[in-house]
C-alpha cells in the first residue's frame, strides 16, 4: 500500500521544501479565480431561469442591465479585498478578518459560511461540468452521477499530489478556456455585427411579456449573483503564493476583475443577441457555440470541452483554498486537529479528502443536477463577504490608521451592498433550496463549539496548574493486574514481560463457566504460577465491569493516587480474516480501561502463525521471550 501511495501521489516532501509549494501569479491566476471564471459558464443561465418565464423574449434586452448591476457589484468586491489582502498577509479570508475584529460566533459564522460554500463549489462545479458533457453527448445523460463522482475522484488525486504539481496539472485547462471564450465572443459579435448573421427562432418563448418590476429585477441579480462566488478564494490564499505574497495576491485580483468583465459581459451581450433558452438538456454556453462555430463542428467540440474543463477547475479554487481555511480553524480549536497536520506531499491532505467526501454526498443526494444546487450557492459567499467588509470596518475604526476614514467607507460601502445582496438572495432562493443553508449553518456552528468546548477540558485537565497527580512521588504504588481467560502461552509472555517491570503482579479471572474456571486452577497449580490469581464469579456473564470494579476496589488499591498497569495478551493474526474467528475481548477491556484515571493499559500480542506446523510454532513463540521461574 504504501508503494501504491507513492506511485498515486508521488514521493513523500520535505517539510524544508514547502517554500517550494506555493503559486506564482500565473500559476495562481487560473487555480485560485477558476471558480469566479467559470461562473460565467452559468451564471447569465441563472438570470434566464428567472426573466424568460415571466418576460419572454424581452428578456434579452433587461440580461445586460443585470450583468452590469453585478459587475459593479464585483468592482466594490474588488476593491474591498485588496484592503484584506493587505492586513492580512498570512491570508484566512472572512473567517480570520471576523475573529480578529467581530469575535467568536461571526468568526465561525464565516468559517461555516465559507465551508458549506466550498462544498458547493466542488459539487456544482463537477455537475455543471457534468452537464456540458452531456450537452454535447447527449447519450451520456443516465450516466451523470457517476461521472461527477469519477470527476471529483480526480480533482482530489491531483489536490494529494501538492500544490506545485496540482498547479501544473489544473492550470492548462483554465486558460484553454480564457482563450476559446475570447474567440467564441469575438467571432459570434463579428458573425453578427459584419456578416448579418441572423439568430435560430427561438422555440419555446412567449413573444408577449410582462411588466420588470423591482422585485423580478432583484430576483434575477441574485440569480446571477452566483457569478461572483470565489472572489474571495484570493484573498483566503495570499499565504500560498510566492513572496512578495501580497503584490502577487492583488495580481492575480486584478487579472481576476478584467477577465470577469470580459468574459461574463461577453457572455451575456451573445445570449441576447442568439438568443439562448436555458433547458435541463442543452446549457446556454453550448447553445451561443452551437450558432457561433456551426452545430458538430470541431471549433464547436472544442468550445465545450473547454467549458467542461473550466467548470472542473472551479473545484480547484475550493481544494486550494478549503484545507488551508481549515487549518486555521483547526489551529484555533474549532475543528479536528488533524486538519492543521501537512500530509504526504504538504497539502493539508485530510481537509482535501473531507472536502471529497461532502461534494460526492451532496452529488448523490441532489441526483447530480446543477440546477437544484444552485440555490443554496451564493447564500453563505455573500454572508462571508459581509462579515468579511464588516470586521475591516472594525479594524480601521479601532486602530485609526493614517486615512483609516478612506478605507472604512470602502469596506462599509462594500458591506452594506453584501448584506443587501445576501438578504436578496435570501428571500428569493428561501423556497427553492436555500433555507437548508440556515439550517446547516447553526448545526455546523454548533458542532464547531463542541469540538472547541473538548478541547478546552482537555487542556484543562491535562495542565499542570490543577494537578492531580503527585508529581515524581516515589511512594504511588505501581500495581500491575492480569486478565486472563484461561492459562496458555499467550498469557505466559505476558506474565514474563510484567515481572520485567514489577514483581507486584495480580492475575483476575472471571468466571463465567465453573468447569472452565477449575481447569484454570488445576493448570495454575500444575506449572506452579508464582502470581496470586483472584477469581470472581459473573452470574450475568459481565467480564469487564468485575474487573473495573476489582480495580477500584479498596481490596486491590491501597490509596486512590496507585497507578495500576493492566497487561492484556491479544491474540494476532497472519491474516486479516482471522481476527473474525476471535472474540476480542482485550479490545473491549482496553477501550473501557483507557477511560479511567489512573490506569495504564499494555497490549502484549501473540502472533498465531499460519505457515509453520505445530511443533515450529511452539518454539518460536518460547523463543520470543527469556525463561524465569515464571513457569516450570
């Protein structure tokens, strides 16, 4: 397994060689903005799901009013995170920004915003991608979930391989799509606006409509609001790029706005001038190619793996960004150690396999369908964006910095416009998915507490300050018992390996069969066992609970600070199979032991062979361990 492992992922790196795993701006560029870059691949969809029902084929002529309304949201987004990535250098995004500035529940109100966000991001992103596949082979559609769990499956094994290979292998496809979607925009305004080319009648579109009214207009800019989910991937990942990690942070930003700009404006001055109707079957970017490039062309193809691929990459701004995110939580307490430790390559690799693991649960529960995850999306980002603006605010009120007042009407600018948009969103996507959101978050911020409140005990009990142990006392009593069933070579190592640590031994026995208790004694009388052997009966047939009992007892301790040592001989096996032929009574009395103060607990195992004969096996295990007057 661990040959597999290393030809999977690669060989193991150096924890000097982590300088190594970090992004340059270009490498950065395509990894951390996939996801803003791909939105462009739905979004302007979204904005249709909502205006063609009621407006019809007007519809087209309000989309750009909307992409605008969200572009100038970016540009307030934009501005606003370049302040974050300067205070805040070592990256952490919102959920860093809010700790240091609103407190705990907001911190973890962004920590939960921001992982339910990300979880999304693999989900949709897989399916969505999915979907372009689909589009173009329609014949692949009964196959779409294990399609996206297969597409998942690899965006992970990349992400195990490190930051610099994953890079190497994600960043390719993001820029293939930069430079097909310009050369689709460019042709299909050329095609229109020199040749005279003349959009397919569009089926299925009332040609009346009703009447925009503010609250259809707001629906439909929440809508494409998911166009602006991962702005906030860079800066929750200045620590991943090279120095200087800020100047290139706001970069790859900058690059981020004008490519947004480009793309999703392009996108949506297409849709109204081809007239693209979103559909279950056939994605609006599949259907501008289509018209654009001809229907089964190769530039047509090749504009839709294109799309595939950028909508793949998406997920890798949350498997970049999410382990990182939760390293900082973890460090702080909130969730699993674990989640703070470098793995095999350097990446925090247990936060990229839970992040797996959620996405694929989400896939299959959602039936793969893009649509119906896209309401729960933008809920959490722009809840993060919110506290993020709101605990910059904060920082420059309190410390008063030279021309602190610029900056606060920035972030409180950006955090009025956030929390306006998050309540939008709200309410218009509350019915269709959304109010599962609010009930994720409170569970997770609850989880998030518990997990701390361990922790706290934990450190607690385990500080010094509030000692309970005698410290180096050499007069605590170190009293060693043995369990045993019956008597075998398996209990007589254990027994020479006690009396190597103390001679106050106490063998216990509990006896649940009388006649299988007088074969004990007979046996232990007969090899002449210099240990005292303590039988009690179980009418219940309770094994554990006499022997804990025993333990506390007054007839076995002497004060309650004696540290008694129980030494359990376990049978192992060759094959896995064998440990199923065994009761396993040793792991029971361990795990109830280990609960219990002032008791250690020593596994001797005693290997069961399955290739020697009888004879041989007698005289490796009488070999394993030195004679004593033990046995006779």
């Amino acid at each position: 397994m661990g040959n597999f492992k290393k030809y999977l992922i690669g060989q193991p790196l150096k924890s000097s060689q982590l300088h190594h795993e970090k992004f340059s701006v270009f490498r950065g560029l395509p990894i951390l903005s996939s996801d803003a870059i791909s939105s462009v691949a739905y979004a302007c969809e979204e904005i249709l799901w909502v205006l063609i029902p009621i407006m019809g084929i007007i519809s087209y002529n309000y989309l750009l009013y909307v992409t605008l309304s969200i572009i100038a949201l970016l540009s307030i987004l934009i501005f606003s995170y370049r302040q974050t990535i300067d205070s805040y250098p070592k990256g952490g995004g919102s959920y860093i920004v809010s700790r240091e500035n609103l407190g705990e529940i907001p911190s973890l109100v962004a920590g939960a915003s921001l992982t339910i966000d990300y979880i999304l991001t693999v989900a949709v992103s897989a399916t969505a991608g999915v979907a372009a596949i689909t589009s173009a082979f329609p014949f692949l559609l009964p196959h779409k979930i294990p399609l996206t769990l297969v597409i998942i499956g690899i965006m992970t094994l990349g992400n195990l391989r490190g930051i610099s290979d994953s890079a190497k292998i994600f960043s390719v496809p993001t820029y293939f799509f930069l430079i097909m979607t310009i050369i689709m925009i460019l042709t299909g305004i050329i095609k229109y606006l020199f040749f005279g080319y003349t959009a397919i009648p569009v089926e299925g579109v009332s040609e009346t409509f009703g009447d925009m009214t503010v609250f259809l207009f707001l629906k439909a800019f929440s809508a494409g609001c998911t166009a602006l989910t991962g702005v906030e991937a860079v800066s929750d990942g200045v620590a991943n790029f090279k120095e200087p990690a800020t100047k290139n942070a706001k970069k790859v930003l900058a690059f981020l706005f004008l490519i947004v700009i480009l793309i999703f404006g392009g996108v949506s001055y297409l849709s109204t001038i081809y007239h693209a109707v979103p559909s279950l079957e056939k994605t609006v970017i599949s259907q501008i190619a289509e018209q654009v490039f001809g229907q089964g062309s190769f530039l047509f193809f090749l504009m839709q793996f294109a799309t595939t691929c950028i909508l793949i990459m998406a997920a890798n701004t949350a498997f970049s960004d999410f382990p990182l995110l939760l390293s900082f939580i973890a460090r702080d307490g909130y969730a699993p150690r674990q989640f703070n430790k470098r793995g095999h390559r350097l990446s925090f690799s247990n936060g990229i396999l839970m992040l797996a693991i959620a996405a694929a649960i989400l896939v299959i529960v959602f039936q793969g369908e893009n649509h119906f995850l896209l309401p729960l999306y933008a809920v959490g980002v722009f809840i993060s964006f919110t506290l993020s603006q709101s605990g910059m605010v904060m920082k420059w009120y309190r410390g008063k910095e030279k021309g602190w007042k610029h900056k606060a009407l920035i972030n409180g600018f950006g955090a009025l416009i956030t929390f306006c948009t998050a309540i939008i969103i709200s309410i218009n996507k509350f019915t269709h998915g959304a109010w599962l959101v609010f009930v994720l978050l409170p569970l997770a911020i609850l989880l998030m507490k518990r997990i701390k409140k361990h922790y706290n005990k934990v450190a607690s009990q385990l500080s010094l300050e509030n000692n309970y142990f005698p410290i180096f006392n050499s007069k605590v009593a170190r009293r060693f018992i043995l369990p045993i069933a019956g008597l075998n070579e398996a209990v007589i190592k254990s027994i020479n390996y006690a009396k190597c640590l103390s001679d106050d031994i106490t063998a216990f026995h509990v006896s649940t069969n009388e006649e299988e208790t007088q074969k004990l004694k007979e046996k232990w009388k007969k090899y002449n066992i210099q240990i005292p052997l303590v039988i009690k009966e179980s009418e219940y047939r309770e094994v554990v609970q006499p022997l804990v009992d025993f333990i506390e007892s007054d007839e076995f301790r002497t004060t309650k600070y004696d540290i008694v040592t129980v030494v359990l001989p376990q049978f192992s096996t060759e094959k896995w199979w064998g440990t199923i032929l065994h009761n396993q009574t040793a792991v029971f009395i361990r795990s109830t032991l280990l609960k219990k103060k002032n008791i250690a607990v020593i596994t001797v195992p005693f290997i069961i062979h399955d290739q020697y004969n009888v004879s041989e096996i007698s005289v490796q295990n009488k070999e394993s361990y030195p004679k004593t007057d033990t046995a006779s």
